[in-house]
C-alpha cells in the first residue's frame, strides 16, 4: 500500500485558512498574534484562531500553529498564558525553532506535538535524530536538501519528514540570515525579515563588475514548484508537502492547494506509471504568481544560475481573470459542508426527537411534545423543509429520514430550534475528542538557577577566529591570546596538526570551527580526513549546526564543544538546553542589546570584533557570475546605498558567506561589556589580511586587558545589536 501524504497549506488569515481547507488541504499552519515567523502577515487574534481551530476540525482537518521565533528572556515567561487557549481548544501541533520554547512546551504540554522548524536549519541524520530524541514528532527539513539527503533521514530517524513544496524560496539558508537584522533591525528569526534578498546589487572581483552589471537581482530566487517531482518527494520520505505563503491571498492559497492536492492523488492512486502533469497546471500556478519564473529547487542538485531570476520582474502583468473567478467561486467564496444523516422521529404524544450521525459521531436531542393535529396534520414535506435548513452551519443532509406516526402538529418554531440544539450538539460531539484530554497541566515550578555568571566568570580572556591561515602567526605571537579558533573550511587538514603545536608552544588553546552548515558533503570530507581530525588533538570545536555535535559523538572525536553564536540561545531556558545538548561552553547571540545579554545566566563568549555572516548560502556567486572552478575567490555586493558586502566561497564545504560591509566593534565599550561579565571576548577575523589582524589584535588587548586608550585600526565599523537589539 503506499504511503499517504500531507497537503500543507499557507494560512496568514482566516479567509485564507477556510480557502485552503475548501481546496482540499490536509493541514494549515497558522500564526497567532505573537511569536509567528510572520509578523507582518494578517495573522488571527485569539478568538478567530480559536473559531479557525474548531473550522479544521469539523472538517477532518489539522492546524498547526507557528510559534517558530526566537524568544526573549520576558517572552518566554509569558508562552505559557498565550499558548493555553489553543492548546485547550485542540490545537494540533506547534512549529518551533527556539530551543527554550522546545523545552517549555515538553515540559508544560507533554502531549502537544512539536514541529521543528525549518528555521533550525536541520540539514541531516544527526540533527533530526537529537530533535526526534528530545520529542519532535516531525522535521521540518531545510529548503537546500536534496532527495537523497532526505532519503537518509528518514532511513536513519523514525520521524516525520515535512519538506516545502512550492512557494518563495530564502537565498540564505533559514535560521542563519542576519541581513535585514543588521541592516534595519528587523530579524528574520523574529519574523521581521524585510526581504533584502529581493533586492538589486552589483557584483563585483577586485572593484570590476562582473556580469556586465545587468545582473542586479543575484540574490533573488526564482518560485519553488516540484509538479515534476513529486513521486520523487513522496518516495524519498517526504510525508507532509508544505506550501509557502502565509503573506499572499485566500485565492493564491486556493489555487496553489489544488493543484498540489490533484497531483498528490493522481500519484497515490496511480504510481509513477500514470503520474503525468498538464502544461496547462503549470501555466496556472505562474498565473497566480511569477516573480520571474520557476525552479525545483535544490531537491536534485548543489545550487544553480538557473534557479536566481537576476533581472526585474516586470512591473505590470496582465492577470488571468478567468482563472482569479474560478478560484473566487470554487473555493473562496465557497462554504464547505459535510454530509449529516439524519433521522427525525414524530409521534403524538411523544417528544420530538432526530438522530445525526456525521463524521464518524452521532448525537440525539429530543424538542417538545407532539401534538395531535386539529385541523390539517404536519406533512413530512413540510417537516423536511424546516429540517433542511442547515444555513450558515458545517453541514447538509445527505440523507433525511422522517418517521411520523398518526395525525401530528408541532410548531415551525419548534422545528427549528430541534434542527438548530441537533446540529449543535454534533458539532459538539465531533470537537469534543480534540478538547476532552487537553486541560494544561499547572505551570512547573521555575527550577533553581544551575548558572551564576557572575560568579562564574573572573576576568575574561581573549580569543581568535581566523578564517585566513596566513593571519595565523601574528594569533600565535601575541601573548594575550589564550585561544584560537582555525575554521575547517580554509585551514586544510595537512596545517591542522602543525596549527595545533603551533598554538600549544605558545601555551594557546587551539579549536576547529566547523562548517556553518553541515551536510553529506561535509561529513564525507570529515569521514576522509577523520585520521587527520583525530591526530591533531585539538582542544575544541566550534560547534555552528547541530548535527556537528551527533557527528563527533559518533566518531568518538574528543574535544570540549563551544557553540557558536547561529546556535541561538537567546533566553535561559534554551542556553541551559543548549548545555545539556553537549555544549561546554556557548556563545553569547549577536542579536540581543546588552540589556538582554545581562539577562542571561550561563557564562559566555562575547563576540567584541568581527564581520558577522549575515547569510550563509548553498547559491554560489562565483559558480553564478563565473565559473565553478573549485577555487575559493572574494567577491563583493554593492547595495543601492554603496555599501559593499564581502562575499567568500567555501568550497570544501559547497557553501557562501556573506559578510556585513563593516565589522563589528565593541572598542570604546569596555565598561558594558565588563558589566556583562563574559568569560571570553571574541575577535573574529574573516577578509583581513596579516597586518590588519596583528592591529587589531593589539588595539583590543590594549583596551579591554589593560585599560589603554585604544583606536580601530577602520574607519568603518558598527556597534551590531549591542546597543540597539532587534524588536
């Protein structure tokens, strides 16, 4: 028998949610008023998404909510009064990507299913094994997968795999974009994201442009749409189809709906042989919506040129009304209804009583007495026209029984008000299995603090991220530096261990930093030169993905674990989750202001120098305005303001990252930061070259060790979030 599969649908309101269920929807996810990935779309207050809850359900159909933000320290204090009425309601599965939310909703919902977002960037086994360890039902894969990464986690990891289908895909992969966040506050991880991506830049190698310049849109992808694939999709694992679009219309949704739905049918009850799709299907979903055309994503290949739009899109496009009336029609506008069998029972002398029975549930009320006619008796044509009246409810008759025994009356009002209490009470029956076992258990007691910071921390000490392994000696020779950190992707393995001896003569930690992303392709090179890995004897690892931490386990490789800053931990209850996931020491978030860093109580590294990655991307700018040649090259994009971003491939690992134009700088701050009272302070060094660094280097050992007047060696830098945080 073949598997079934989920149609997922886009709700940003309620109109749009009754659209997808009429189109044939299995699911819809929706956003409440806070704590959605979507804070600009319209999305439900309370009582609306508590009426859209019961919708779904009389339907037979599912909503998981969108609870997919990284919270504040506050917000989480105040998850639990927010989540309860949907939770009593029924609510059938919440998608998550911040740790301490994970852990909040386990341990005050134990029986809420948990989805984890595909903003947790899980990429592998690995990862969705330790998610489906901690209680995820279900794995919201990372848009970038292939089918045969996918193949492997459900192969690996009994859990339930949702993969997107259709829809806007990011450039960066989700969960690791910083760009609108540093730009103008607005955070993608707090649903803010301001869309930077769809917007014109120049590339350029060493100041010339590249492309002839026209190629402006380079981080503008095209629509996801995977009719071709399907069969694929279903048979490497993909259980639940997600569709993209809470911020697009009840009509998008519709359309988009049931296409999908007719396609996932038409494979389920034919199989490959019979799985053929109409030109005409296509042309339908670029009629509803064309930002330049369509691409099937990353599902069977690394990246492409193919897949960017790179020109405008066009300002005006005629639309098809023809098709926007149908869908208007059809399921907009349309009220869907399921089938009530109904018997109603009249006798003199006895009470008014009907039976329904739909959906699997019956229920039985009983009106007034019957009476016995005086003049003309009630016929049954006339009790079947008050009956039949469902109006504005969920239902119709399919079939209507009428039983009348001798010369009956009973008044019309009556017989309203039997149909009105009947239908009532079926609709209580069928909502009542989702709400019976869902009274929320007492919040848990708060437990102990486990972390004094300011108690564990005495005077913090310096540290080094190198990117470039030329910059390496001017780390080692400077003897305020107690750690340095080499990244995997630029040190190869033959310096690893001469790195390592190098750092331990000058008495330094030496640790490795993992790959932002960490893929089949990264545990091949890791499984290559596992010989190298283990010989080198670093002290750590810079931990960037979960799956880094399920790898190294596994290959028994030693080393104290320190997560980088992308593996959030923006509140307590996600730090202390963090901790317990293998981490020994973590990195404070470089979102939060200093106000919410004081907030925090597990000891941390303070990035105080560094160009953040603003995106982290599998699309590579040098394979697209170039040549994939195997060659790591710096490219630079230059905004419409004339700010120019650093771009480096990384290709042992396949992927780009795109450095903010200025580096970050905590120089001048030394009294905030201290208050903090981190236990190390991060430089991080990405584009900089040998004397750059050993600057550097020494401007911030002069002013945060030893209280010197100390100047940046740039003209340009930032302040990050330290100062402003993101809303």
């Amino acid at each position: 028998m073949k598997k079934a599969v989920e149609i997922l649908a886009p709700a940003g309101s309620f109109e749009s949610m009754k659209a997808a269920v009429a189109a044939g929807a299995d699911a819809v996810y929706m956003g409440g008023s806070r704590f959605g990935a979507r804070a600009y779309a319209e999305n439900p207050e309370e009582d609306k998404l508590l009426e859209a809850i019961d919708y779904v359900h009389l339907h037979g159909r599912k909503l998981y909510m969108t609870v997919n933000t990284l919270m504040k320290e506050q917000e989480i204090k105040e998850l639990y009064d927010y989540l309860v009425p949907y939770y009593r309601q029924g609510l059938d599965a919440v998608i998550v990507q911040d740790m301490g939310t994970f852990r909040f909703i386990r341990e005050n919902f134990p029986d809420l299913p948990i989805h984890a977002s595909t903003q947790m960037t899980i990429t592998g086994a690995y990862g969705a094994k330790i998610l489906k360890d901690l209680g995820a039902d279900r794995v919201v894969t990372a848009r970038e997968l292939s089918l045969k990464e996918i193949a492997k986690i459900r192969d690996q990891v009994d859990v339930e795999i949702e993969s997107f289908v259709h829809g806007a895909l990011c450039y960066c992969y989700s969960g690791q974009c910083l760009f609108s966040s540093l730009i103008g506050g607005r955070s993608g991880n707090r649903g803010r994201c301001a869309q930077t991506c769809r917007l014109p830049y120049e590339v350029k190698r060493e100041g010339q442009a590249l492309g002839g310049g026209s190629d402006r849109y380079c981080l503008s992808l095209k629509d996801l749409s995977t009719l071709d694939i399907i069969p694929d999709m279903i048979e490497a694992g993909v259980y639940s189809m997600k569709i993209e679009g809470r911020m697009k219309s009840p009509r998008y949704t519709a359309g988009v709906v049931s296409i999908y739905r007719k396609y996932a049918d038409l494979y389920l009850a034919h199989g490959r042989e019979g799985y053929r799709v109409e030109e005409q299907d296509k042309k339908m979903l670029l009629d509803l919506f064309d930002r330049g055309g369509q691409t099937d994503g990353y599902y069977k290949r690394q990246n492409g040129r193919d897949m960017v739009v790179w020109k405008e899109k066009p300002a005006f496009r005629e639309g098809n009304q023809a098709l926007f009336d149908y869908l208007d029609k059809n399921f907009v506008e349309k009220q869907v209804r399921e089938p009530v069998v109904g018997t109603a029972f009249l006798e003199e002398g006895q009470v008014a009583s009907l039976l329904l029975s739909a959906c699997g549930h019956n229920a039985t009320v009983t009106g007034e007495i019957v009476q016995t006619a005086q003049n003309q008796p009630v016929t049954e044509e006339k009790v079947r026209k008050q009956l039949d009246k469902t109006g504005n409810t969920p239902f119709y008759f399919e079939t209507l029984d009428i039983k009348i025994k001798g010369n009956i009356f009973l008044p019309v009002q009556a017989l309203n008000d039997l149909r009105r209490r009947g239908l009532e009470a079926l609709e209580y029956e069928i909502l009542k299995d989702y709400k019976e076992n869902r009274q929320a258990e007492p919040v848990k007691a708060a437990k102990e603090a486990v972390y004094n910071r300011k108690a564990a921390s005495e005077s913090p000490k310096l540290s080094v991220s190198l990117e470039r392994p030329d910059c390496l000696e001017e780390a080692v020779a400077n003897p305020d530096v107690k750690r340095i950190y080499i990244d995997a992707a630029e040190f190869k393995p033959g310096q690893w261990n001469a790195s390592v001896e190098a750092c331990h003569r000058a008495g330094k930690e030496c640790m490795l930093t993992m790959p932002h992303i960490f893929r089949i392709k990264a545990e091949q090179f890791f499984d290559k030169h596992l010989t190298e890995l283990k010989a080198a004897e670093f002290d750590g690892f810079l931990i960037r993905s979960l799956e880094e931490t399920g790898y190294l386990k596994e290959k028994n490789v030693k080393g104290s674990l320190v997560f980088d800053f992308g593996m959030y931990g923006m509140n307590n209850t996600a730090q202390e989750m963090l901790m317990e996931l293998g981490a020994d020491e973590l990195t404070w978030p470089v979102e939060l202001n200093s106000r919410d860093l004081g907030k925090l109580r597990v000891p941390g590294e303070l990035l105080i120098y560094g160009r953040l990655p603003m995106m982290v991307t599998a699309q590579c700018l040098h394979e697209g305005m170039e040549q994939c040649d195997k060659t790591p090259v710096v490219l630079t994009l230059k905004d419409r303001m004339g700010k120019s971003f650093p771009v480096k491939n990384h290709c042992a690992f396949c992927y780009n990252s795109i450095y903010n134009s200025a580096a970050v700088s905590l120089l001048g701050l030394e009294e905030a930061v201290k208050g903090l009272s981190p236990s190390w302070l991060r430089l991080q060094f990405t584009t900089e070259n040998k004397a750059q660094t050993k600057a550097v280097i020494q401007s911030f050992s002069d002013g945060f060790l030893y209280g010197r007047e100390a100047k940046l060696p740039f003209e340009e830098f930032t302040r990050g979030h330290f100062k402003r945080g993101v809303e």
